[in-house]
C-alpha cells in the first residue's frame, strides 16, 4: 500500500510538470484567438508566480519493532510558484517539519512539550519541487518531491541501546484541496518520508491538513 502511495505522489509531480509549455490563450472555431486564464490563479497570465507559505498539522505513522506511534506532527515552508499553464502552477520549495517530538497540550500542564529525549520521531529540513493543477473552479490536486535532510533516534539490533542518527534522504506526497481565492487555500496531504541508516528503519508517512497564502 505504501509503494502505491509513493508511485501516486510522484505521478503527481510528474503529471503537473506535462503541460508546462501551455500557451495563456485558446483558439476558437473560427480560428481567432481570445485570452483565458484558466482555473490556476484565473487573475494571472501564465508566466507570472507567486511566493507563498504553507503550514501543516496532522498525524504520523510509524510501526516498526520498537516504534509504534502516532503522533501529531507539525510543518512550515514557503517558496515560489509559476503559473506556468492555464490550470497548472509549477514551483520550488523549502521548509521544516517536526513529526512528533512535540506535544502542545503538555503546555497546560506540567508535563514536558518537547519529547526528543523520550521519543523516535523525525525532524528535519525539506528542499524540493511541488505542482498543482485546479481542475474545476478552486479545487486542485498537488504533487510534490525533494530532498529530506533528518535527525533522529533509533535502537540498535538489540533494541536496547538508543542511538542518535541524521542522514539526507528523501520525500514524496500528494494532495487534494480547495483553493478559496487567489490567495488562499486549504487541503488534504499524504506525505512519506524516507529515513534508514545503519539498519535502521524510522521511514513515516504522515496524513495532514495543510494551509497556503500566497502573496
């Protein structure tokens, strides 16, 4: 199921990369040509992009020998976007995440918020490239791939002795959501991201409600 998700994300990315040399016009049937601007960004000419930032919070998955939770994770980024077809944006990204060393709802008590000395999750920095195609009136579908540079815990062969580990791999996801205007919009992602060293295996793949402004 996991491969299926990853080979999903990546088609995205691929398949929002397709058109990238669509033209900001159509020709009618009686061959003139009138202006359109699409469902991506509709108050844009292709070629113009955006900055943006985003924001993520959802819930991780990781169940495997001596790791099994679900914690809450948490992700910011930003980059730049180019309307670079009628209904397709292309861009580059960069951000941090946290999925799962941190625990707000401990602020209220006197329990410790930040987990990292009891827990395996990762954290780390992203740098990679995204896509979206609105394909009816706001909504749209995303891909997006890069680089992931983490840091970590994992336990040896024993599962006795706890070790601090870092490594630059990789990470894949795709989404659905709802753009409200050109500015902002809200969606759903899936994202995996892969982490093993030494035989140790800490890949998650987190589920999350994500928000975007662009500027």
């Amino acid at each position: 199921m996991k491969k299926t998700l990853i080979t999903l994300a990546l088609a995205s990315t691929a398949l929002c990369a397709l058109p990238a040399f669509a033209q900001d016009s159509q020709t009618t049937s009686d061959n003139t040509t009138t202006s359109t601007n699409g469902n991506y960004q509709p108050g844009q000419a292709v070629g113009s992009g955006n900055w943006f930032v985003d924001a993520r919070v959802g819930q991780s998955h990781l169940n495997k020998g001596p790791y099994n939770d679900h914690p809450t994770t948490y992700a910011i980024g930003g980059g730049y976007r180019w309307k670079v077809g009628q209904d397709l944006g292309l861009g580059v990204d960069v951000g941090y995440n946290d999925l799962g060393n941190y625990k707000l709802k401990n602020a209220f008590n006197d329990n410790p918020v930040n987990l990292k000395d009891q827990r395996n999750a990762l954290r780390g920095w992203t740098a990679g490239v995204n896509g979206k195609i609105n394909v009816w009136q706001g909504l749209y579908v995303s891909g997006r791939a890069g680089v992931y540079g983490w840091k970590g815990h994992g336990y040896d062969n024993q599962d006795i002795n706890r070790h601090k580990l870092d490594k630059v791999d990789y990470y894949a996801g795709a989404g659905v959501g709802y753009d409200v205007n050109d500015h902002f919009g809200l969606g759903l992602a899936y994202d995996y991201y892969h982490a093993n060293k030494d035989g140790i295996s800490l890949s998650t793949d987190t589920a999350s409600l994500t928000a975007e402004y662009r500027f």
